[in-house]
C-alpha cells in the first residue's frame, strides 16, 4: 500500500509539472504577481520639445511597460495643465503623484514655498526663449533697447531673459535703462501691435510669428542673431560675459517632479517612470516624421514650426540624451532664485546647502536608472556637457557637470562652477 502511495504522488506531481509547462496551472516557484497601482501625473502639452516626448510616452504606454519589468501593473492617470502654478497648487493638494515641465522659476517657487516635491529628472534643455521685434523694425541691435515698450508676460522666463540681456549688455536693470514693460501673453506679443517696439516669447511662439511674418528674431537665449538684427547668423560677443556661457545668457531647464511620500513608498515606480522618458527620448529621436505628426496634431502648426521647435530643444533634437540631475542644472535654479530675489518676488535665493538634502532623496534612483540604461551615458559625457548642430535649430551647447549621486563625494560639487551676476542682491 505505501508503494502504490509513494508512486501516485510522483504520478500526480509529474503531471502537475507538465500542465504548468504548458501553462495550465502556475508552479509554487512562478512570478509573484504585479502590485497594482494608479499613478496620477501631470504635463503639459504645450512644452515645446519635452512634450513631444511625452507624447511618445504615453501613446507607447511606456511607463506602463517599464513598471511591468520591476514588478507593478500601473494605471497611470495623465492631467494636463497649461502653466506651472495649477500644477503647484495640484501637487500641494495632493491630486498628483508625479509631474514633469516645470521651468526654473516655478520650480523655484515650488521649492521656496515648500512643496512636499523633489526633483528626479530633467527632461528639457534649450528653451529657445527669445527677443523678436517686428519686420524691417529700426530696433535691431540690443543697444537701441533703452528707451522702448517691450511687451511679454510678467515674471515668466521670458521676462527672466530679457532683464538678464540687459543686465549682461548694459550693467544695469531694466528700469534703469527706461525699458517700459506692458503684460501680455505671449501669444498677443508676438504680433507686435501698436505701441510695442519688441516682444519677450518663448518656443514655439517665436516660429510662429516668424512663420506668419509678424516678426523677426533680435536674439535668443543664446546670444543668436536673426533677420530682425543688423547683423543676422552671427553669435553676439556680449554673451561671453554670461554666468551661463558657453550656453547663453542664462541657463534654463525643465525639470520632473515625484511627490515626496510616493517617491519614498515607490522608488521602484518613480525609476521606471525616468526609464520610460528615456526610452520614449530614443523612440522619437528613431521616428523624427512620427515625432512631428505627433506634436503637429497637438499643436495645431504647420510642419516647419513643429519641426524648428522640435530641433531647438536639446532632448528633442537629441543633443542630450540623459536626464540626470547635473551640477549645473542645480546652478541653473540657484541662478533662477538670484533673479526672482533681485525682483523682489522672494525673501532670499535658494541655496547648495538647502537643495542638496531635498535633491539627496532622489539620488539613488536616478543613479539606478542611469545604471540600468541601454545605452548609457557615460559620466565623462555628462562632464563635459552636451554639444551640438540642428540643420533648423542651429548650434546648442548644454552644460552639465557631475551627477547628483555624486555629490555627497565631491566636497565642492557645484560651488565650484559658480559664477557671480548679473543680479546685485541687496
């Protein structure tokens, strides 16, 4: 009788072995089931570049994909949102779990006013923001700037970039040198209507208003002269004496967002959203046509504004392809900080010693996914920056510098690529 026992038993398991092969039933020893999740997170279609290949994310379902692989089955919930300030108030109020393009200075605001967020990732760079007067306009060189009415929209980037080329051309703010300044979108700017002698805008508006003949391009963020100056194509020599050369005036970036309690109870997720957007870069960057259609059809603009725009930015364009937090995308919001300071619009500039333990809590994911990344960028990239030509966009020098992990290594990381100004804090 224990015979015939003995030998059921191994009867039944070999036949249990052979239905779980041929998927039947699971064996003891398969794959722990995926934890379920719903990730709610915002963006914002009308980020230039950086949205497009946000576009890509999510038509691919690659956050979904990634997070699979380390072991969650994600229902993400996309929000769009058309400016950083209702992305602040959604991300204090707790409706979102992580959120991507924000600029230097609502992501100063963000952290200055103690948003429960860390920073996990840049993923823009260039932003192409420019000075743009009207066609055959008597204004075209920046030295004829004192005096006139510029119109933009006030305390944005645009307004950033204009009191840093004044600050950097003359030595002095723009009350100093009597620029009037009237608020206005952007999109209202770029027409140039009577009374305005230049327009403050960013990307893609700046196509725009080239492509409809409203205006031309007195230059960029990064020192770039354009038909509406005397001396178009060329890189202006003022621009050399940037905290941010051999980027431009000022270094500007857009970075993404994980709430703080998420990040500490999914790191796994918040690692698998990073190699997502890294993968969705690659994506893209292989498909430049789908890439354009893409943003074309959010965008609602013609074919070359789409593309132009797609070319400026550094991660669109392919220039740089790692969005790990570097020493000078940190520089990049100290900077930020120092300008909002010098308008009066906050108390005191943020500080290395009061970033680095907010940046800390996202290190070692990021450091994890740079590890995990095929191909990877090597940390001699990073430190030498990221430098290169569009056929549309023209030339784009990001800098960069060591990675955030690396930090708690590197006794002065950061401080020692400061430079001082344009803005006098008193």
């Amino acid at each position: 009788m224990t015979r015939f026992v003995t030998l059921l038993r191994v009867g039944v398991t070999a036949v249990a072995m052979v239905l779980a092969a041929v998927g039947f039933i699971a064996p003891a020893f398969g794959q722990a089931p995926l934890k379920k999740l719903v990730v709610r997170l915002g963006w914002q279609p009308l980020s230039g570049g950086s949205a497009a290949i946000a576009m890509y994310m999510i038509r691919e379902k690659l956050f979904e994909k990634e997070a699979a692989k380390l072991g969650y089955e994600i229902t993400p919930e996309w929000k769009t949102f058309a400016a950083g300030p209702p992305m602040n108030e959604a991300m204090m109020s707790g409706q979102l779990d992580i959120d991507m393009h924000l600029s230097a200075l609502p992501t100063v605001a963000r952290l200055a006013t103690g948003i429960p967020v860390v920073p996990i990732a840049v993923v823009g760079s260039n932003l192409g923001n420019a000075i743009m007067v009207a066609p055959n306009s008597p204004i075209n060189d920046v030295a004829l700037l004192p005096g006139k009415t510029v119109g933009l929209p006030l305390g944005t980037s645009a307004h950033y970039l204009l009191t840093s080329i004044i600050e950097t051309h003359f030595g002095k703010s723009i009350q100093d040198m009597g620029i009037h300044l009237v608020n206005m979108p952007v999109s209202d700017a770029i027409r140039m209507p009577t009374g305005i002698d230049a327009a403050a805008v960013w990307t893609p508006v700046r196509f725009i208003g080239q492509y409809l003949g409203q205006a031309e391009l007195l230059v960029d963020a990064n020192g770039y002269t354009g038909k509406g100056n005397k001396s178009p194509g060329i890189r202006v020599p003022e621009v050399k004496a940037s905290w941010a050369y051999p980027e431009g005036y000022i270094a500007d970036r857009i970075y993404a967002f994980a709430r703080e309690k998420f990040l500490s109870d999914y790191p796994d997720v918040v690692v698998a959203f990073i190699l997502a957007h890294m993968k969705a870069q690659a994506l893209s960057l292989q498909d430049h046509e789908g890439m354009v259609a893409l943003a074309k059809a959010t965008w609602k603009q013609p074919d070359i504004v789409v593309d132009t725009t797609l070319q400026t930015f550094a991660e669109s364009s392919g220039v740089r392809m790692t969005p790990a937090i570097l020493e000078w995308d940190v520089l990049t919001l100290i900077k930020a900080s120092e300008y909002l300071t010098f308008m009066k619009a906050r108390d005191k500039p943020l500080t290395w010693e009061g970033l680095q333990p907010i940046l800390m809590k996202s290190a070692a994911v990021q450091k994890r996914a740079w590890e995990m990344s095929s191909p990877q960028v090597p940390l001699e990239q990073m430190m030498k920056g990221f430098h290169g030509t569009t056929k549309l966009g023209g030339p784009i020098a990001i800098n960069g510098g060591a990675p955030v992990w690396e930090w708690p290594d590197i006794p002065d990381w950061g401080k020692r690529i400061y430079v001082a100004g344009p803005f006098v804090l008193k």
